[in-house]
C-alpha cells in the first residue's frame, strides 16, 4: 500500500473521510495533482526548507485558483542567528538579536532551545516576498502571544511572538505566477487591443 492510500491514523471507527497521508518533499510536492486543493498548511516547516522559492512554487501550484496557503515559522526577528536572552538579577529578561539580515541556515548553541536541531533564517520580508513573487495575495500577517502554559515555564519569553503566521491567496484574477507573468499581465491590461483580450485573464 503506497503512502498516500493508508486511511488517516487518527481516527477512530467507521471508514476514513478522505484523509490521506504521503511522504513527500515540500519543495516540489510531487504527490500532489496541479491544481488540486483548497488549503496547503505548513506548520514550522518551511522554515527547514533549503529552498523557499521551490516550494512556493509548489503550494501555488497545487491551489485551486481561490486557494489558500497559511504558515507559521518561529518569528524571524526573535529567532535569528546568535540571539540569545539577556537580563538578569537587575534587569528585566530581553531577548538580544544577532544577524537578522544574515540569511541561512544556523542552529541555536542553546542545549535546551528548540532552534538547536538548525533552522533557515530568513527576513520576514523574504517571506512576504517570495509569496508575492509568486503570485499569492497576502490576507494576513499575525504573531499571536505566548499562551500561559508557556510563560509559566518561561517568563522570559511573555513579551514576544514565538511564531510569525502568514496566509496567501491564490488570486483567481491574475494570471501572474512569476515576474515575467506579471509583467505581461500588465502589458496585456494596458494595451488589450494589442493581445486580443478584452480583460485580463483568469488565472489557468
Ligand atoms: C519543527 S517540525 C514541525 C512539525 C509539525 N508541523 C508541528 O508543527 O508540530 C518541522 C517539520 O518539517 C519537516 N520538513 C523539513 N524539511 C521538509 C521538506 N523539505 N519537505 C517536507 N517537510 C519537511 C520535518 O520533517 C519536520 O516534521
């Protein structure tokens, strides 16, 4: 049985609505028909992937048109290379940020710190980016607060967003996917005559 066919593990009784697990690389998300769901998650993954561009690709081109993409990554601006906690017995607990405009993999040198297994560094701004670049409608930006459970354990860490959440849409109204794609969007809504169509084109 490949994968992709095993019913979902998580639920209990009566057969399986529909859910499907697959081993896949987000980067290319070979699996996964053109074009073929309404939703992509990535849950403090992309922030693994080597590749951004790749696997924006990849979300945008398996969204329907009017899909949906939504992800979190640990928050670029506390996250990043050599940052570490300050404060101590008189003053407040900070965080200290190292290179945040030094892209690229690193790991925390922090035995306890989640960040230790390595993670890819980008600027938020990269990832707003790379959605645009690719067509995403950006719909919303949110760093949501630690709940309790977590500042019980770690006060330190009260005053900051540990993830950094964005979605994207898929515009159904622009056939842009790419620079190239854009810029001859534009061309065709500035001189329709000279392509033929009236309006620009709904997105393939
Ligand atoms: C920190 S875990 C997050 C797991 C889960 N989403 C969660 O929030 O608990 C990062 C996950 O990204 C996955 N990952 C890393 N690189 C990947 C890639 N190129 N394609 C797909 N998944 C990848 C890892 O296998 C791992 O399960």
């Amino acid at each position: 049985m490949r994968e992709a066919d095993r019913p979902c593990p998580g639920r209990r009784g009566g057969p399986p609505r529909g859910a499907r697990y697959a081993v896949d690389d987000g980067a290319s998300l070979a699996t996964v028909a053109t074009g073929s769901v309404e939703w992509v998650t990535a849950g403090l993954s992309l922030n693994n992937v080597p590749d951004l561009a790749a696997a924006i690709r990849a979300v945008r081109r398996v969204l329907v048109s009017g899909g949906h993409l939504v992800f979190t990554v640990p928050h670029p601006c506390f996250e990043a290379p050599q940052a570490r906690w300050s404060g101590g017995a008189d003053e407040p607990p900070g965080r200290v940020v190292g290179n945040y405009l030094v892209e690229g993999f690193w790991r925390s040198a922090n035995p306890d710190g989640a960040r230790r297994a390595g993670n890819q560094h980008r600027m938020l701004s990269t990832y707003v980016t790379s959605l645009v670049e690719h067509g995403l409608v950006i719909g919303r930006l949110a760093e949501p607060a630690p709940d309790a459970r977590v500042i019980a354990e770690q006060p330190q860490r009260a005053g900051l967003p540990p993830f950094l959440l964005i979605s994207g849409l898929r515009s159904p109204t622009t056939g842009a996917s790419t620079s190239r794609g854009r810029a001859q969007h534009l061309r065709r809504r500035r001189h329709p005559s000279r392509t033929g169509l009236r309006s620009h084109p709904a997105d393939p």
